[in-house]
C-alpha cells in the first residue's frame, strides 16, 4: 500500500507540474531572465560565434517591443522567440521548444527512462516493414531514436528484408534525430572495414570523424540495391544518412529536395516549461568536403512525394529486370512494371 501511494504522490506531482506549465503567466522579469539565459547560451554554445552578437543584439531590441511586452505564456514566449531567431540567424537548428511533459520528466522522473519510453511508445520511429511485389524490401523511418534503445527493431527489419532484391528505404517526413542512429543506420549497408562517412567540427574546437560501425548486432546489407525517399520535410539526421549514402554510391535518391538542416546541436534547459536547442557541430561530408547546410540533399531522382515510392519500385523493379537472363521471368517483371506505373497509391 506503502508502495502504491508513493506512485501516486509522484503522480500528483507529474500532474500537477504539467498543470503550472499550462497556466503560468510570465512576468516581466521572468522574460528578461529568459532572453539572458538564452543570450547566454547562444554566446558560449552556438557554434557560428561570429554570428552571436547579431543575434543576441537583435533580441535585445525585440524586448522593447509591444508584441514582447505582451507575451503572457511560455508557449507564446517560444514563438514569438522563435520568429525572432529564424530571423537573426536563418538556422533552422536554432529553436526554443515548449514541452510541459518533457520539463515535467526532468523533474521528478529518470529522464533517460522518460526517452527510453517515449522512443518505446513511437516503436523507435519504424512505422511499416513491408515486401512490395516483385520482392522489392520496403522500410519506412520517421525518426530516428538512439540505436541503444533502437538496433534491435532496424536489425530485426532489416533481417527480415534481407532477401529481397532490393530495398527502399522511406525517410519522408522523417525529422532526424539521433546522430548516432545515422551512424548505425549508414554501417548496415556496407560490408567490413571501417568508411570515414563524414565530419563534425565543433564549436568547442574538437573535430569528430565519423566512420561506418563494424561490430552491429545484425547482418548488414552491403550488395542490396538501395533506393532512399526523401521530400522537403526529411531533415537533420535522416538528411544525413541520404547525403552520406547518395555520395558514397550506395544509394539512389528519390524524391524531392530535403530541408537543409545538416549541423548537430544540443537542447539546454531555460525553466521548467521551456528549453532551446542550439547547433553545436557542423556537418562536412567527407566525399565532397561540403555540407547541405541551407541547400538541402538533392535526389538523383527528382519527383513529387506522393509520387517517389512508385517511382522508387519502378526503378527497383527495372534493375532486376536488367540482371534478370530468363525470358520467361523477363516478361513477368515487363507486365509487373506497367503495373506499378499505373498505380496511383
């Protein structure tokens, strides 16, 4: 009973800070003490430090601003802070985030057992696992969650993918993630031996080669044709993994021009409703010693979303075909061609 009541009270108090996130009014000088912390913070983290001053200044001014003077609520806060930031800095990975669960985790849960869950609860970001016709794989990602909890369900996907002929690989809409499920991800499809994939130069001065992983708990996919889906809204890491894979020649991309977000960064916690996310490494591809940065990862393959997974089977499907040496199985894959192109799923 002991026991039960002591859920409970943590409970209540889960609740109850959700409940003051939800109705808090924030003050003048709450605010003041927020565009200082994140002044702060964007000085001593931000990884552009030539951009700093412009930014933080640009903050400074907005503070004598009715529509600043007016802001009532940390939701409210994290807008109109983030149209400010969009503006000063055109980083997409400079952001202030409102987050009452998360906040509320910080506080009175373990927080690695708080991602743990929510990583959990979203199936570690696999949405569907599915064999096309013509036993062509197809994987569907929409985040990627740090491969400690994650692995087991890409290997066990990719597992049962393993005897296809090819293998799509869908990563629209997919909003990134976790640096390290980048990493993993690009190993599985490459056999042994370590491959520098890219570099992450950091604002503290420290440079990180990043190279393909040999010791993974599944059986990687080095021969595989591979054709990854891609539109506006795939960004950061699973960017990464496109632009990683499309210039080391192991993958095809399909799709459209993704959101050009490729630098790494870091969330810093503001108060107990609110928190920023500040870019703190940038991305440098090792094959063309470039980044995506603003520009986005451009498919070899251009097409409209809705369209790229058709597309992407088509191609999967003409590839067999040219190693097919059976007339016989030829003429399947020819009538199994004109299929899928009329498809309009």
């Amino acid at each position: 009973m002991k026991k039960h009541a002591g859920y409970f009270i943590v409970f209540l108090l889960f609740v109850h800070s959700i409940t003051i996130g939800q109705n808090t009014v924030l003050t003048t000088n709450q605010k003041t003490a927020l565009i200082t912390k994140i002044s702060d913070l964007i000085t001593t983290k931000y990884v552009f430090p030539q951009k700093t001053k412009k930014i933080t200044q640009y903050l400074k001014r907005q503070q004598s601003t009715i529509e600043f003077k007016t802001i009532e609520s940390p939701k409210q806060f994290a807008k109109t802070i983030n149209r400010y930031l969009r503006t000063a800095s055109n980083d997409l990975h400079l952001w202030v985030g409102f987050n009452r669960k998360e906040a509320a985790s910080h506080q009175h849960l373990d927080y690695s057992n708080y991602l743990e869950q929510k990583a959990k609860s979203r199936n570690y970001g696999f949405r569907k696992v599915e064999i096309l016709e013509g036993n062509i794989g197809y994987l569907h990602m929409n985040h990627f969650y740090n491969p400690r909890y994650s692995e087991e369900t890409l290997s066990s996907a990719l597992h049962f993918l393993s005897n296809c002929d090819a293998l799509i690989l869908d990563l629209r809409k997919n909003s990134g993630g976790s640096l390290n499920m980048v990493n993993t991800l690009d190993s599985y499809f490459f056999g042994n031996g370590s491959i520098i994939t890219h570099r992450i130069y950091y604002r503290s001065g420290f440079e990180q080669e990043v190279f393909t992983q040999e010791n993974l708990k599944g059986k990687s996919l080095p021969k595989i044709p591979l054709y990854i889906l891609v539109d506006k809204n795939t960004a950061s890491a699973a960017e990464q993994v496109a632009y990683n894979l499309k210039h080391l020649n192991r993958a095809t991309i399909v799709g459209e021009v993704t959101m050009g977000t490729a630098n790494t960064g870091l969330r810093h916690s503001l108060d107990d409703n609110l928190y920023i996310f500040i870019a703190n490494g940038e991305y440098e591809n090792d094959i063309t010693r470039d980044t995506f940065e603003h520009k986005g990862v451009k498919p070899q393959i251009e097409t409209k979303s809705s369209e790229a997974l058709q597309k992407a089977h088509v191609l999967a499907l003409k590839q067999k075909r040219k190693l097919c040496k059976e007339k016989k199985q030829k003429k399947k894959l020819n009538k199994l061609i004109r299929k899928v192109k009329k498809d309009t799923r």
